[in-house]
C-alpha cells in the first residue's frame, strides 16, 4: 500500500506540478 501511495503521489506532481504540497496529498489519501 504504501508504494502505491508513493507512486501516486508522484503522478499527481508531474500532473499539478509543486505546487501542491507532499503534506496536503498525505492528508487527501488515507
């Protein structure tokens, strides 16, 4: 689970981008 979790975080920055932080995307997936 938790690579997955990685692995999604890391898509969701190459699509938004930094601007979104690492913190709020932990708070979003549980």
């Amino acid at each position: 689970m938790a690579g997955d979790g990685e692995i999604v975080i890391k898509d969701v920055k190459k699509v938004f981008g930094p601007t979104i932080a690492v913190e709020d995307i932990n708070l979003t997936i549980p």
